[in-house]
C-alpha cells in the first residue's frame, strides 16, 4: 500500500502543482476521524468534511485513505518508517527530474508529523499543511521547510483557537458559501483573498483570510447554511 499521492490525482494538489514553475507536489490523504483530526467535533466540521467530496466519492478512493488511517493507528512506527522512505524516493525524483519537492502532509488530517520528526528529516522538502490546533502554529518544533496555514471555524468552542492564531501572521484559511469579491470586504479584520487557485500561493501571502468554497458534493443545503464552519458572507453578523 503506498501511502503517498506522487501524480496529483487530488484536484488542489494538481492546481498548486501548475500555480508555479518547476515544482511537484505530493500528499497524503487518510480518512479523518476524531483521532488523527482532534478538533473537527469543537470545530464543528466532522459533518461536514470535505472527505466526501471529490474522489472521496469513490468507494475505493474512500476504503484506500481508511486503510491507511487503520495503518497509522495500528503501527504507527511502521507508517512512519514507510512514510520516510517515500519521502526519500520522492525527493530523489524531484532532484533528478528538476524540480523543487513540496508536500502536503494533511490532505484530509491534522498530525502533528513536527512531534514525529518527518519534515526534520528533509530540510530540502518544502512542507505544509492546513491545520485547526493552533498551538502547532508558533511551536518550537516546528522547522523552516514545514510552513502551516490555520483553519476557521466559528463555533464557540473553537473561538480560544481562533484567538490563537489571530495573533500570529499566519494566513487563515475560512470556508465560505461563495467567496467574497468586494475588494472592501474583510472577515476578522484582514482582506480575503480567492483560495482555490494554489496552497503555495496562499501559504505566501502573509496575514490574510484565505476564502475557499465549499465543494462537498453529498451535503444537505440546511446543514451546510446552519453550520458555524461553513461562513455565508451575506450575513454582516460574522464579518468582524
């Protein structure tokens, strides 16, 4: 089983991978639960992950990232370790093809791999993920090649995380209905910025809302309006 996505068959890494010259781009997709993903029940988007959309509708795309998820959590030293090893294949290949590595360790997963020493281990992979746990953000353990991105939500128990990030320069990434296009418009008091183009492009650009649409393709309409992840830019009550 390869746990590594190297050909972009996700649609982001894809677009990431031609947002800029001589680059590829891997990652790795698991199927989350509320282990390897600790704060999607207080962020509220357990019901509403995005692991269902796209090739996630596929029953085996879907059974491939929870046979990984089972690896992870039944050797995690044996997952590492065959991690580690596409790692090094991987960057191999980049070097002999031309081309700056760079990977997405959390496709649809928030681990902490700085605590397991992965992006340590390749200071010549530029790595970064998304994440919800905001104290990954300014940690010491976090080295130069692994730049992370932090993730909204506004249900109330997740606002001490928010809090968090919001002082730090870090770009944040929220999940809209539609993305605003009002240059005027702001959400947490930064400008909003279109986020579906390119994780390196937003990664980049610094103390920003990074506005990326909703794309889950199964989700009842009620839920996804009624959800505290999920920001419709109409309503001027959450825009601050």
């Amino acid at each position: 089983m390869k746990l590594l996505d190297t050909g972009a068959a996700n649609l982001k890494l894809r677009k990431t991978e031609g947002s800029i010259e001589s680059i590829r781009v891997a990652g790795l997709s698991l199927m989350p639960d509320v282990i390897i993903c600790p704060w999607c029940v207080k962020a509220g988007c357990k019901e509403l992950c995005l692991k269902e959309s796209g090739r996630g509708v596929f029953e085996n795309v879907a059974d491939g990232r929870q046979r990984k998820t089972d690896f992870w959590h039944a050797d995690k030293k044996g997952f590492l370790s065959q991690l580690t090893r596409e790692l090094l294949n991987f960057e191999k290949l980049c070097f002999k093809t031309n081309v700056s590595p760079w990977v997405r360790l959390n496709v649809l997963s928030d681990i902490p791999y700085e605590q397991h020493g992965i992006p340590q281990s390749f200071p010549n992979i530029n790595m970064y993920d998304y994440t919800k746990n905001a104290v990954r953000l300014t940690s010491k353990k976090l080295p130069d090649n692994y730049g992370l991105m932090f993730s909204y939500s506004g249900k109330s128990e997740y606002r001490s995380q928010v809090e968090r990030a919001l002082k730090t320069d870090v770009p944040i990434s929220v999940v809209f209905t539609e993305i605003p296009t009002d240059p005027n418009y702001r959400f947490l008091g930064r400008r909003v910025i279109n986020g579906d183009a390119s994780d390196i492009v937003n990664l980049r650009a610094g103390k920003v809302i990074i506005g990326l649409k909703y794309k889950r393709t199964r989700a009842d309409a009620d839920t996804v309006y009624k959800s505290d992840f999920v920001v419709d830019p109409t309503n001027l009550a959450v825009a601050a």
